[in-house]
C-alpha cells in the first residue's frame, strides 16, 4: 500500500473516532497508525502536502484529548516521535502542531502517576522536541511540566534531567521560574548529588542544568571555580572523546559551548596545561563516518574559533602532526591504529569539505568555515608564504564547488557567505597577482592566483540569485581591467577544466559595457607570442645540442681555445688556406654560428618583451585616464556626501534634542529604579522580620511539643494511680460490708444473750449464792461482749472515715485530671493555630498577637 492510500485511511479512522470513541473504532485507528509507521516518512512534514498535514492535526488532537485510550494515546505518541526524525520535522511539529504543549497536557493529566510508561514516552519524545528549541513561558502547561521535573527527578532521573537541561538552556524566563520556586535549594542539593552518579549521561545533564542556572550565581561560582573548572574540563573532554553514544556526546559539546560563552571560563580553559592534547583526540572523532560526532565536533572547534585566546592554540593543533603517543580516542573506529599512521586533523577536515557522507552537507559546511577561520589566523600570524595563501584559498574554494552540487546545502552557504567577503577576497587575490614583478614569482604563483581568482567569480555566479548584491558585486568585477591577466591565462590554458571556466565568464562579461575585451585579445595574442617563441628557442637549443660531436665539445676549455685561435687568425690575417685544411674550424664556425643565432632569437624575445612593456605603458596610461575620470566622479561624490554631511549634522541635532529627553526618562527610571531598591530593602526586611518570625515559630514548636510529651506522661502516670485508688477504694467498700455484716451477727446474739439473761434472771431469782455467782460470770461475759461490740464499732467508724477520705483523694484526683486536660487542649489549640499560620502565605503586617 502507497503512502497516500495510507494517509487517507488513517484521516478517515481519525474522523470516525472523533464521531464515536468506541474500543472498534479504537482499534481501528491503532491498526491505521501502525501501517503508517511502518513505512518511509522522509520529509514528510516538510513537504507542504494538505494531507499530511490534516493526518499530523488530527493525532496531536486525539493525544492531547484525555478521554482517548492509554493504549492508542501510546502508539500516537510513538509515530509522531518516529515523524519527528530531523530538524525541519521537529521544528514544524513544535511551531506548526503546538506538539510540546499537547504532550506537557498528557503528562500533567498523568501526573499521579509518574512511572506510568505513556508519561516516560512523552519526556523522551518531549526531549527530542526541545533539543535546541527556544521555549517561551506562554506555553501552554509549562509551568506544570516544570514542577514535575522538578518533583520527580528522583524517580525518572534521565528523562527529566534531559528534559529539564533542553529548557533551561539560554533560556531566561524558565530559569528564573525554576529559582522562583519554593524547593528550589533541595532541588540543588539534588543536582550535587547527581554528579557523583556512575552515569555519564547522568553526570553531563546535571552539570549543563548547573551551568544554565547558577553559572553567574554564587552557587555556579563554587561550583565552575579555579579549583574545580580543570576538572570539569577533563570530565567534559573524556566523556566527549570516550562517551557511550552520540546522545551523551551532545549534550557535552553543548556544555562546552556554553561555559566558553563565560569569559573567566574561557580564560581558564586557555591556560588549561592538556588543552593541546584534549583537542587532539577530539579532533580523532574526525576520522569516523559518523555526521552526528562530526557535526558536534565541528561546532565545538567553531566556538573554540570564536574565542582568541584559543583560536591560535587551535591553529597550531589542527596544522600540527599527530604526536607518536596520540591515538584515536573513538576505540570503535579506531580498531588500534597507531596515530602516527593517521591523517592530521588538517586533512580530515578537507576530508569533510571533499567527499561529503550522505545527510552530512552541515558538516562540510562547518569545516568550511573552521577552515577558513583558521587559514585566516595562520595568514594575519605570518606564519605561511604567500603560495600557501594562494593554495588555501584555492583548495577552499574548490571544496565550496564539491560541495555546492548539493541543493539542500546552497541555502546554508548563501546565508554565510556575503557580497563584501567575496569582494574582499577577490580584491586580496588580484593584488596578489600584480604584486609579484619578479620572474621566478611570476612562474610560481600566477597560474595559481589566477585559479583562485576565476573559482571565486565562479562561487560567485552560483551564488548571485540566493545572496544580497552578489549579482552587482560579481558583473562590477568582471568589468575591471584587473581581470584580464588572469582570464587570459586560464583561456590559453592547457587544462581543460581552466579553459570552461574563462569561458563561463567570458560568456558572462561579454555583454557587459565596460569590459576591456581589446586589453583581453591583446593579453591572449602576448601569451601566445610567448609561449611560440619559448616553443622555438627550446627547438633551436636541442638543434645546437645535436650538432658538435662529443670529441669536440668534450670540455669547454678546448671550444674556447678553438674559438680565441679562429678570432686570432681573422684579425692577423693568416692565409686562409689552413683554414681549409683544418678539419675542425668549420664544425666550430657552425658552433659559434648556431650560438650567434641564439642570442638573436633572445633580442628578438628582449625586443617583444619590450613591446609588451610598451603595451603595459600604454595600459598604464588609459588606467591613469580612467582614474581622472574616477577622480571627478570621486569629487562629485565628495560634494554629494558634503551635502549629506550637513544632512546628518541638522539629524545629528535633532537626535541630540531626542537625546536630551531620552537623559530625563533616564534620570526618570533612575529615581523608579532607587524607589524600587528602597522597596526590595523593604522586602528584605520583611524577609528578615519572616525568617524571625519562623525561627520563633520552631522554638514555640518543639517546646509545645516537649510539654505534649510531658503531659502525655502525667496523664499516664494519673490514669494508673487513679485506677490503682479505685480498686483500693473497692476493697476497702467490701471490706467494710464484710465488717457490717459480721456486726450486725453480733448485735443479734448480744439480744438473744440478754433475752436469755433476763430469762435466766427470772428464773434464778429465788436461787441462791450459786446463781449469783453463775449471774456475775454472765455479767462479766456480757462485760466482755460489750467490749469486743465496741472494738468492733471503732473498728467500723475508723474503717468509714479511711473510706471517705479516700473518696476525697479521689474528687481531687478527678479535678486535677480535667485541669491537666483543659491545659492538654489550650496547648493542642495553640499548635494548630501554629500549623495554620505557618501553612498560609506570610504577609508583611501579620499580627502575631495569639
């Protein structure tokens, strides 16, 4: 199934779960999502289709709606982190959808439950979202999303340490929220901690959300102190030259980039003693095929570049030769060559310029521009000739043309190449070029200044439709005069490639109006002159060299002989007979001929390199004309800028009366500002006054606490004495019924003793001394009867007064409980009044009057 007939499926089951969330429309649309993310999504948010684009609006919708099932929320989830594969992607999914806000909704909706696998989902897709995304403070649930990481970075220490790194880079309003927070001290503490942690990961996260939030703070002083800033930088170099995977490796580049942008950080890292060898072994990551490692490494180098204390170390490292000790520090591209056997740095980066790998035109872009940064530095130091600088600047615009067959990478160069550096760097190029009068500079460098020169007009014609006043700049050069030397020498080239394009720009001059084609045929019929005559001199000396035989011109000593002879005999005027007879004059005539010819072939070369000079005079004086020309044109722009001058003077005044009034707003927001400084003193002594107040609060608290204990221990220790007097109290009561009872038994056998006594009084009446003594024995045990009866009274008595006062030991026991107790709930009252007051915001006028 194509990717269209796919999309449309997966619209129409978007817009029939929307009519009715049933669990077979549910399934229905699963199954749509999961055809959709098995196929080949390249660019397909960048496109600019509709359909695509109604598909993407209608997941984000259901993702963010709560009522959708967790189960098809999860597989939306996942194919729009599979959408989100490149930067376009993310940005149009992030800008376009609003996908961050929908996936801060969800997670804010799960919030109870952290460690659900949806919410985890959402961190990482949220993660790969916010990588290098500015996040404003009017999104939508970012404060909520903020509080999570914060509250839950114990449970999901990776998703939220990432999460929260991508938010808080160079981004104010986020880390000030984040410091406006109440638990933000043990959310430091927190952070601390995780940089004892065994992961790297863990480790660099932690450390890129200290540096966005406390690097200008006290804490961040501590922290990134001379103390500590070199073991930063060690831990930072490792994990980026041995980290576990691209992802750790990032966020450690980016960590650099950021403390480099402190100028106390970037100082230390230039007198940092193993920066050389550190950069070494980044530099190593070069050699894989990896564009993510690359491209990360590059942008380290540039920011680098853009300090100035480490720009010249850098040059020397990437110019310099890989030391015998040094290895590739990625072990896995490594494979344990020696770094003796590697490419410098230098030629890994035009590496990277020359055969681009597939989805890495950045890359080639980024080397291009370190190069060119550092080509730069080692020219302005002085420490290369002018044939490198030639060389550089060819070879850089050579691998601008290599890599500028790639459509999505002209856009990148066109936004970083500008009118005025070509024009800079065809001026330096052309000055080169008429600088060099000597012959050996001329043989050395004009070919090579000239291929220079003619690749930058090139980049220029390519680059002229994307880039501001390029077409200008690249039509005025190709009409100055200058040009002609070298067009001249790549149109009477012998390399093929040289000879298309002085054509290309032949083609691209000839209808300009002031284009010195005349000055152009003469330097091309000159060249051709040259080069014939040099062709028949190297001739005619092969000829002379064939001639002499090898027993005449064995030594010069002998031709000079022979010739001193001949002149001897001319001007004697010997016969010349001899001259006949000698075998050898006329093989040396022949010689000394064949040289008479040589020099006249070089004064006719002297004569023609005469004439040229006489052109070059003649060039020279209709350059002279020329700039009387430009001078008056020179004047009347003088007198035109005069006018402008007295232009700017009557706006130089009228900006100084702007200025004068924009000095009182100024003096005006002083004052506001020394109001709003009196006002934060305030608030401080407000602050002071609550801190007091709060330490006041703890000492209240910890003393109601202790008189709680205390009194939750007598009303232990009363409980237990009054349940001990009760169970005395009921003892004593049985006791005294038991004694009641045995009285009672006494009292009746006292009457039935005294009825029996009177009886027997009655009946002893007329008895004798026998009875009255029988009568006195009844007295005296009635005596003694008597007397245990009141033993037993006072026994009762004592025993109901014991009982009494322990009944009073008992009321007072009973009173002082429910004092104990009223005093138990004034001091509970007073504790919640506490909890209340110190739960609520504290005011600046609280009254604490309890």
């Amino acid at each position: 199934m194509d990717t269209t007939t796919c999309l449309k499926s997966l619209l129409l089951a978007i817009q029939q779960y929307r009519e009715g969330m049933t669990a077979q429309n549910a399934a229905q649309l699963q199954r749509r999502v999961e055809e959709v993310s098995g196929l080949k999504r390249d660019q397909l948010l960048s496109s600019g289709q509709v359909l695509p684009s109604e598909c993407v609006s209608g997941l984000v919708e259901l993702a963010g709606n709560p009522n959708t099932s967790l189960t098809l929320m999860s597989s939306i989830v996942s194919l729009l982190s599979q959408l989100a594969c490149d930067d376009a992607s993310r940005e149009i999914l992030h800008s376009s959808y609003n996908l961050t806000s929908t996936l801060a909704s969800v997670i804010h909706h799960h919030s109870a439950t952290p460690a659900e696998p949806l919410v985890l989902q959402c961190l990482q897709v949220l993660q790969k979202l916010t990588y290098n995304t500015r996040i404003f403070q009017s999104t939508n649930y970012i404060h909520e999303l903020l509080t999570f990481l914060v509250s839950n970075i114990d449970d999901l220490i990776v998703p939220c340490l990432g999460l929260m790194a991508n938010l808080c880079r160079d981004n104010h309003s986020v880390q000030s929220h984040i410091k406006s927070l109440d638990n933000v001290k043990p959310f430091y503490r927190t952070l601390i901690n995780f940089l004892a942690h065994n992961s790297l990961t863990v480790v660099v996260f932690t450390l890129s959300i200290l540096a966005s939030l406390t690097l200008n703070d006290k804490v961040g002083e501590k922290l990134f102190d001379a103390k500590n800033i070199h073991q930063t930088f060690q831990l930072v170099f490792n994990i980026i030259v041995n980290g576990d995977g691209t992802l750790t490796r990032k966020y450690s580049v980016d960590l650099l980039v950021d403390l480099l942008k402190n100028p106390k950080i970037a100082d230390y890292l230039t007198r940092y003693q193993h920066f050389s060898a550190c950069v070494s072994q980044v530099l190593g990551l070069l050699q894989s095929k990896d564009p993510n490692s690359a491209a990360k490494v590059l942008e380290l180098l540039l920011a680098m570049c853009g300090v100035s204390g480490l720009r010249l170390l850098l040059c020397d490292v990437v110019f310099r030769p890989a030391g015998p000790k040094l290895r590739v520090a990625g072990r896995r591209q490594g494979a344990g060559l020696d770094a003796g056997h590697r490419a410098e740095p230098g030629l890994a980066l035009v590496q990277w310029l020359s055969s681009p790998v597939e989805g890495a035109e950045s890359c080639s872009l980024q080397a291009l521009q370190l190069l060119n940064e550092l080509l730069e530095v080692r020219q302005r130091g002085g420490a290369s000739v002018s044939l490198d600088c030639g060389t550089n600047n060819c070879s850089l615009v050579g691998s601008t043309f290599i890599i500028l067959h790639f459509d999505s990478i002209r856009t990148l160069v066109s936004h970083q190449v500008s009118a005025e550096l070509c024009l800079t760097q065809v001026g330096s190029l052309l000055s080169c070029c008429h600088s060099n009068s000597s012959q050996s500079c001329v043989l050395c460098l004009s070919q090579l200044y000239a291929e220079a020169l003619l690749k930058t007009l090139e980049l220029m014609s390519k680059l002229r439709q994307q880039v501001k006043d390029m077409e200008t700049s690249f039509y005025r050069m190709l009409q100055d005069q200058r040009i002609v030397t070298p067009l001249s020498l790549a149109l009477t080239s012998h390399h093929r490639e040289r000879v298309q394009t002085g054509l290309s720009l032949l083609f691209e001059a000839t209808p300009l109006p002031d284009f010195p084609s005349l000055l152009l045929g003469e330097s091309i019929a000159a060249n051709n002159a040259y080069r014939q005559r040099e062709a028949e001199l190297s001739i005619k000396h092969l000829a002379v060299q064939e001639v002499p035989p090898s027993s005449i011109l064995d030594s010069s000593s002998s031709s000079n002989r022979s010739v001193h002879s001949l002149v001897e005999k001319i001007q004697t005027g010997f016969e010349l007979q001899e001259h006949a007879k000698d075998p050898h004059v006329s093989e040396i005539i022949n010689v000394y001929e064949q040289k008479l010819s040589a020099f006249t072939s070089k004064e006719n070369r002297l004569q023609d390199l005469l004439e040229a000079k006489a052109l070059a005079l003649s060039q020279a004086d209709r350059l002279i004309t020329q700039y009387r020309f430009q001078r008056a044109q020179a004047e009347a722009e003088a007198c035109k800028l005069g006018s402008l001058l007295k232009e700017a003077e009557r706006r130089r005044e009228d900006l100084q009366v702007e200025l004068s009034s924009q000095v009182l707003e100024v003096e005006r927001s002083k004052a506001d500002m020394e109001e709003l400084l009196q006002h934060n003193a305030r608030l401080q002594q407000d602050s002071e006054e609550h801190q007091a107040l709060k330490g006041a609060y703890n000492a209240l608290l910890n003393r109601s606490e202790r008189l709680l204990k205390e009194l939750q221990a007598a009303h232990i220790s009363l409980t237990k004495q009054s349940d001990s007097l009760r169970k005395n109290h009921e003892a004593l009561q049985l006791q005294h019924e038991k004694m009641a009872l045995v009285l009672e038994e006494r009292e009746q056998e006292i009457r039935s003793l005294q009825s029996d006594l009177q009886q027997k009084n009655s009946d002893i009446t007329g008895m004798g001394k026998e009875k009255d003594r029988e009568r006195r024995e009844l007295e005296e045990k009635v005596d003694v009867l008597r007397k245990d009866l009141n033993k037993t009274e006072q026994a009762r008595k004592d025993a109901s007064i014991k009982a009494s006062s322990l009944e009073l030991q008992k009321s007072q026991l009973e009173t002082k409980l429910k004092q104990k107790e009223d005093e138990l709930n004034k001091h509970s009252a007073m504790i919640s009044m506490i909890h209340s007051l110190s739960s609520g915001k504290m005011k600046c006028d609280v009254n604490l009057s309890l």
